[in-house]
C-alpha cells in the first residue's frame, strides 16, 4: 500500500532522528565507563513527571565518585531518549520536531562539612566533595561541622529541593530535615544491609575477607543510622577478594552502587510502595576505625589477619609495632602477601628477603610470614626494606607487647 506524503515524511525523520542520536547505553559508552548496565538504562521510559531537584549529601572520595557517576549517566543516557512528536510545553524538542524525555533530576545541590584546618600551618581545606562541587558549578552549602540538629537549611535550598540523596554522609539527619523534603530522601550504603550498618562497611568486608558484598538503596530511618527500609538491594562479588584493597572495592561498589541509585530515584515511587523492612534479628556492626586498630602485636594475629587488616584499613591508619631496646614506633606499609617459611622464628622476628624485591618477612603466631617493604621511624622519613636493616646492623625482633604512650 502506498505511503501518503505525511506518513512518508514522517518515516524519514524518524529515520534522521535514530541515525543522529545515540542510544541510551551504546556499545561505546559501555567501554568507557565502568558503570554496570543495569535497568537505569530503561530508566527514561519511567522517568517521573517532573525531574527532581536534589540535595546531595557527602564529603568523601566515594560520595565524590557516585555524583559523579550520576553526571555522567544523565548526560548520556537521557538526552538522547527520542519517545513522540511533542511541543515546546511538553519539555525539549529536537530539530525535527521529537520530543526527549526529561532526565529524572535536573538541578543537584551538594551539603558537606565545612572546610577545615590541615597541615602544621593549618590552613583551610575543603573535603573532596565540595572541591568536586566547586570546579562542577554546582551550588554548595556547609552545614555545621559535627551536628545537624541546629542547622536550618538556607531558603533557597529549601525552597527548591524535593528529594534527597545521601551517600557517605557524615551527619545524622534529623527529622525536621527530612520533612523539608516532600519526595522523600534516600541513602546508597556499601553493604548489604542489615550486615555491616555504621561507618566502615566496606573496610568490614575487606577486613572478615569475606567474599561478597553488596549495595543497598534505603529509606532514611529518623531516628537511626542505616536502618530505613530497603527500597532496592543488589549483591555482588567481590573481585580478587584475597589480595584486593579498600580504595579499589570502593570505587567498584561506588560504580556499582551508581546505576542502582539512578534506577531507584527514576522508580521512587514503586521502589517505596515495595519497600522491605530491615531484619533487626540480621543486624552486625561495621564500627568506625581507629588508630588503635593498626597495632600488631605479633604473638596474637596471623599473617592473613595482618594481611586483611592492612588491605582494609591501611590507606586509613598506619599498620604500628616497635623495634629494639629503644622502643622505636615503626610505621610498616607495601605490606606483601603471606607465605609459609622453612624456618619458623618466634612471632616478632623478621628477616631480610631480597627476591622478588627487598621485603623484611615478619613471622607471626600461626607460624606464617608477611611481608613489609616500607617502614617509617616516627619523626623519620620513610625509607626501604634493606635501607632499614643497614641500619640497624641486621635483622632484629619486633615486639609482641608494644607499649604506645
């Protein structure tokens, strides 16, 4: 049957417009990110009526790469989501007259700490979230440093924000906060939770060496910490689980975590009606580290216990022991796998091993070694495995009792 003039014309600009426009989660964009292809990239088809004006919540590293994740997706995924013919009223229109649907959220503004004195001059510095924030344009504001139960939030935050986003947030944030939200407020949590609720889950994992971890989307509980009800959960393996260390497991769950995120905010709405509650039974503790968490008394732990404890915390607070008659504190980093010796020496004792790289091989109580090719005097400069036993005229015992003042 023959096409009539309109429905011709409008064939070839649908044809114009799917030879211009990319697909949402194109081959190439997949090979240039690391984000997981996940339903978000259906996401545009469910895409609330009006896009949401967010306020973000964070400070660190980790909150710094799931905003920008988030950035990134938008710009990539939606703008290019060609649905109807539409008019100007209805959103934006390409050139040939087609509509594309709107992003989920448009306007973001970032809360984080305030800045803080660093160094021995002390000289203001902003955390990594609000140096993001400031080279991106994005509007930031400063709570108060350590509580929010004082804070009111500035007019024209709002007066514009609907839904809020928390992802490693320092704050607790309190009831008269969340009401200012009438979308409601949610929070990405690197564990699957109940397991792991506090601060440091994802150094838990690392640490207990477990093998799989998670990402879970919660409600924000008023009157808890990481105890909301789960609006989406995604379990995933961890990768090389016995030799992987904090700062990569993070940016792979912040990865992970990102698409999920966006799939729940583009399907709030559904997402909240089949909300699960959390199992108070199946609730463990991820508790925040310490610097007395990096003390090694060498009679007491094995290697793999040095070995997990350093990979989860050691980008965090130095690994510490003793040396000598003199009580010198040593800082030990470049820590190397475990190994069985052909001598087993008292836990403490170490020797100096030149292949592959020079390494001191610190026995501990299973009668294991673990490697260390960094170690630092307090007040010294850092220096190398064989650099340290020159010095000291050989090999020497660490103390299993170290005593820090």
């Amino acid at each position: 049957m023959a096409l009539s003039i309109s429905a011709l014309t409008m064939l070839i600009r649908t044809r114009i417009v799917q030879a211009t426009t990319r697909a949402p989660c194109s081959r190439a964009a997949l090979a240039r990110s690391t984000v997981p292809r996940t339903s978000a990239t259906r996401a545009a088809c469910q895409a609330p009526a009006r896009a949401y004006h967010v306020t973000y919540f964070g400070s660190d590293h980790f909150s710094v790469r799931v905003l920008d994740n988030l950035l990134r997706m938008r710009s990539e995924w939606f703008p290019n989501q060609v649905d109807t013919i539409g008019d100007k009223k209805s959103g934006r229109v390409t050139p040939q007259g087609y509509h594309i649907l709107k992003p989920p959220f448009d306007e973001i503004a970032v809360v984080t700490p305030p800045c803080f004195p660093a160094g021995r001059q002390l000289h203001l510095s902003e955390n990594a979230l609000s140096q993001y924030a400031r080279v991106h344009n994005l509007k930031v504001f400063h709570a108060p440093a350590r509580s929010l139960k004082r804070w009111e939030m500035p007019s024209n935050l709002a007066e514009k924000t609907d839904l809020a986003v928390v992802v490693s947030c320092p704050y607790f944030i309190p009831p008269y906060i969340l009401d200012m939200f009438p979308s409601g407020a949610m929070n990405l949590h690197p564990s699957l939770l109940p397991k792991y609720r506090g601060a440091a889950p994802i150094q838990h994992a690392i640490w207990n060496n477990d093998q799989e971890t998670g990402i879970s989307i919660i409600d924000l509980d008023p009157n808890r910490f990481d105890a909301g009800a789960i609006l989406a959960q995604q379990k995933v393996a961890i990768p090389d689980p016995n030799t992987i260390r904090f700062p990569e497991l993070a940016n792979f769950l912040a990865d992970q975590g990102s698409a999920l995120l966006l799939d729940v905010i583009c399907n709030f709405k559904q997402a909240a009606e089949e909300a699960k509650i959390q199992d108070e039974k199946q609730v463990t503790r991820a508790r925040k580290i310490t610097k007395e968490d990096g003390i090694i008394f060498w009679d007491e732990v094995s290697a793999t216990e040095v070995w997990n404890r350093w990979r989860a915390i050691g980008h965090q607070v130095p690994m510490r022991t003793v040396f000598g008659v003199k009580r010198v504190e040593l800082h030990l980093s470049g820590l190397r796998a475990p190994e069985t010796p052909t001598t087993v020496l008292p836990p403490g004792r170490f020797e100096l091993v030149l292949e592959p790289e020079p390494q001191l091989r610190v026995h501990c109580a299973d009668g294991q070694t673990i490697g260390v090719t960094r170690v630092k005097p307090v007040s010294r400069k850092e220096q190398g495995a064989r650099d340290f036993v020159n010095g000291r005229g050989g090999p020497g015992l660490m103390k299993t009792k170290p005593y820090f003042g």
